[in-house]
C-alpha cells in the first residue's frame, strides 16, 4: 500500500526494464509504476533505479512494515516522529498540529540551528520529537510487535553525492566551453522532457530571470503545442 507525493520522471522506462515482471497495467500512473517496481525488485532497489522528485511511505502488508523514503536531494519534504505509541508522519508539520494531543512544544535546540542558520536542516524539525528524514534516505520500521521494534529502526542512505562521484556514475567536466554549452544544453533537454510527461497540464512560473527564461525556451522547443506560462506582479 502507498501513499506518494511527488513525480518519477523515468516511470516509462521503469515500465520498460521490468520487461516479463510487469503485471498487467490498469493506468498510466507513476504511483502505479512504483508499486510494480517495489513488487518486482524491492523498495531499496527501486529507489536507487527512480528519477524524480518524491516522499513516499510503503506499508507492507505481509511483513508489517512501514518504510518512508525521500528524494535523493530532498525536493520533497517528510516528517516524521512518535507521540507515545503512536507514529506520526507527513509532509507538513500542520498536518501534525492536526492530531489531538499532539503535543507541539518548540525544540530549543532547533531553535538556535534557525537563529544560526536562518531555517532548521535535517534531520531536525522545529517540534521536539519531529524529525525531518534527510535526502536520499529510508527509513523500515517493523511493526508486528508494537512500537518497541519500530522505535529503535534508524534513517538509513540509499544514496549519498560523494559514494556517486566514487563509483564513477557522476564525473567532473573536463571539456571546453563550447563542449560545455551543448553538453548543458542537452542534459537540461532530457530532463526538461522527462519532468513534461505529467499526469496533469504542465505550465512554467516566469521570473524574469534567465533560468525560467530558459527552461521555457527548451520547454517549447519539446512541445508541439504553445507551452502556457505565468507569471505573479
């Protein structure tokens, strides 16, 4: 069972690689892609093989474990943490003051990383006993017998920037800047079209800026159809 918030960008190809182990699809959804790929490889497997942008939490049925997992840079936000034996987590903290009893008292230690800072990093939250989970994290919590079990299971990386560049999956440019503009341009290309293939209508937010600018241009230069745009004075 999964509760998905956010967008995997490469679900076609995801739909491709499973090959013989793909069910029978019933949409064309990217949740739907995911839950394949979980049945198929495993949870850890899967989000190592994912692009995109998402928080997610896995309830396994058979074995009564609950795994929640964030994006590899934290585009999207999780929290999570126990109130007694009860075990919150969402991507808002408002959805936390939502719960009766919650128990909303300001962590003095966030508080200082705020005023330090200027916002609370990971893994804290401005609650005590709220944790943000980190980038590129997951976290399995055994339930079958009760919370004891699944307090003591700890955050664990799936995927870390420094051990990419150590298996030579991310590599430092060493071309000229003529290499570099069109080795740029064409990266900005694939991504731009892959984050395109959306459930819903995909407009883009105007700046005024040269990244939105941009990022526009190669949006149109994809579409067959005028790309709507926005913008907020």
């Amino acid at each position: 069972v999964l509760v998905f918030n956010g967008e995997i960008y490469n679900h076609l190809d995801l739909r491709v690689r499973l090959g013989a182990s793909a069910p029978a699809w019933r949409g064309h959804s990217d949740t739907e892609t995911l839950l394949a790929c979980i049945a198929a490889w495993g949870l850890p497997e899967t989000l190592r093989q994912t692009v995109g942008m998402f928080a997610l939490a896995l309830w396994d049925r058979s074995e009564h474990v609950l795994s929640l997992a964030r994006d590899r840079l934290g585009e999207k936000p999780l929290y999570w943490g126990w109130q007694g034996d009860a075990l919150l987590f969402g991507s808002e903290l408002k959805a936390f003051r939502a719960v009766p009893g919650f128990r909303s008292v300001v962590d003095r230690g966030s508080l200082s990383l705020f005023l330090r800072h200027g916002y609370v990093p990971a893994p804290w939250s401005i609650y005590e006993g709220v944790a943000k989970l980190q980038p590129g994290h997951l976290l399995a919590m055994p339930l079958r017998d009760g919370a004891a079990g699944a307090k003591a299971a700890q955050p664990q990386a799936y995927w870390r920037l420094n051990e990419a560049v150590a298996r030579g999956t991310v590599h430092p440019f060493s071309g000229d800047d003529a290499a570099a503009i069109q080795a740029l341009e064409s990266r900005l290309s694939d991504t731009i079209g892959q984050q395109m293939l959306a459930d819903v209508p995909v407009g883009a937010f105007f700046s005024g800026g040269i990244d939105s600018s941009t990022v526009v241009s190669l949006m149109q230069k994809l579409s067959a159809r005028p790309v709507r745009t926005f913008t907020i004075g």
